[in-house]
C-alpha cells in the first residue's frame, strides 16, 4: 500500500470521526479524500453472491458517509483459486449493478496469483 494510505479511518456524513462512532463507516484502507478501498477474500467457488451482495451493501452505505467524491474501490483477493474470465464477468456485473453504479467495472481489481 503506499504510504499516503491510512487503514481503518472512520466517516460519517461526510467527515472523518473517531473509530467505532455510531453509524459510521470504516473502508479497509483510505487516502486522503480521494479513494477508499475495501479488500475481500472469499472462496468464490462457494460464495460468489454472497461477495456480490456484501459489497453492493457497504457500497450502497458507504456513499451516504464518505467524503463528496471519494471513489470506492474494491480489490478482491483471489490467489490460489481458480477465477474463470465467465465467474470473473459475473463478479463485476453484479457489483456494478447492485451498487447502483457506485463501483464501476474499472475500480475493482482481482488480486491474482503470479505467474
């Protein structure tokens, strides 16, 4: 992660509050005002909806709480398990379309294995 990210920082309506405020929302890591991005790691085999659903939602809350323009991203952890170009369509479509367009197809990054 470079350095001018911060993890676990805290929103609510807008503005940075202290961790475990009532309401709030805490992305995984946040740089400044300009991005957060949450990280996941599911066995997608198994739970591909269940990922697809979960971060629709916190998307769908997070955009009521963060900063005006903060972009949300979402970088998927999938090394040492088989993501097919059909499961990995799916993936991206729906969270597309369940966040309302709030994640496009462009601010989600599969983390894979390296060749």
């Amino acid at each position: 992660m470079p350095p001018d990210y911060r993890g676990q920082v805290s929103y609510k309506d807008g503005v940075e509050v202290p961790h475990g405020t009532k309401g709030s929302v805490r992305p995984d890591f946040c740089n400044g005002t300009t991005c957060s991005i949450e990280v996941k790691n599911y066995d997608i085999g198994k739970y591909a909806d269940n990922l697809i659903n979960n971060i629709s939602k916190q998307a769908l809350e997070r955009q009521k709480h963060l900063p005006n323009g903060m972009q949300q991203q979402v970088w998927i952890d999938v090394r040492g398990q088989h993501l097919t170009p059909a499961l990995e369509f799916k993936i991206r479509r729906g969270i597309v379309r369940k966040s309302n367009g709030i994640i496009s197809s462009k601010q989600i990054e599969f983390l894979k294995d390296k060749r």
